[in-house]
C-alpha cells in the first residue's frame, strides 16, 4: 500500500499530526519494506530520572508493527505482544524504531519491532513480536461514527 491515507490517523497518539498531547512521529515505508521512524527521547517520558518509560518503548513498537502492517496492504489491531526491554533509552537518545512483518494469512499478521540507539545498526534497546488481527477499515470507520454519536 504505497498510498497510505493518513487522515485515517490525525488523532493517533503516535502518528496524528492533529492531536496536541502526542507524539507526531511519522513513520515511513522504507526501501526494505519495513515501516521506520525516529524519535528524540524527550525528558517529558521518563520514568526514572533520565531514562524513558517501558510503557513508551512499547507504544513506538506497537505503532511500528501497525505501519508495518499497513504498509505491506493490511489495516490491524494489535492481538498480542510481547515485548523485551534490553537496555535503556535515555533522554537525550535518537531511537530508530523500525517494524516488519514476519508471516501473513488472510485473518492475521506476525509482526516484529525493534528500537535501536542512533542507527538501524546501533544497540538494541528493546524489541517485540506480534499477532496482529486484520480489520476492514470501513468498519472501524462506522464504529468511530457511532460512538461520536452516542456522546
């Protein structure tokens, strides 16, 4: 999918280039078919003093194996993860946060995701597999609407 409709996700934490409080890292379709963004660890995420939360680690990852995923043509939630944090991202850190897909069937993807210090060669940090469920787009679209309606 070479044409991703990115207004799909303005108010996505990770990705949404219209909500306030987040991130707004834009991931891109890199040459190899990995989804690729990078991050400036910023003092604002950490947990411990200079270091950046786990639970951030793994929202970049989550979100890297959802482009991934949606690169390689297919919209998905997440099903299952598993994360391993290898060292710490510190403030101050570039983190390469890259994901690929694994495996497909027509109902479900594998997908894995790493963060690395600096480069796509630096020091592992963290990584994660996952299942991830394949949806129709046009379905998630209408539950949005339904729930903006009953507010």
């Amino acid at each position: 999918m070479s044409d991703v409709e990115t207004s799909t996700f303005l108010g996505c934490y990770v990705c949404g280039t219209d909500n306030v409080a987040g991130l707004r890292i834009p991931f891109r379709n890199d040459p190899d078919g990995r989804s690729r963004a990078e991050y400036v660890a910023r003092q604002e995420h950490a947990g411990w003093p200079g270091i950046i939360h786990g639970g951030l680690l793994f929202t970049l990852m989550d979100e890297a194996v959802a482009w991934a995923c949606t690169f390689s043509g297919s919209r998905s939630v997440t099903a299952r993860a598993e994360a391993r944090f290898r060292s710490p991202a510190r403030v101050g850190m570039t983190l390469v946060i890259t994901g690929r897909v694994t495996f497909s069937t027509p109902r479900a993807m594998r997908a894995r995701a790493e963060i690395r210090n600096g480069s796509d060669t630096g020091d592992l940090i963290a990584e994660l597999d996952a299942m991830m469920a394949i949806i129709n787009p046009e379905r998630v679209k209408a539950e949005a609407r339904r729930g903006e309606e009953s507010q």
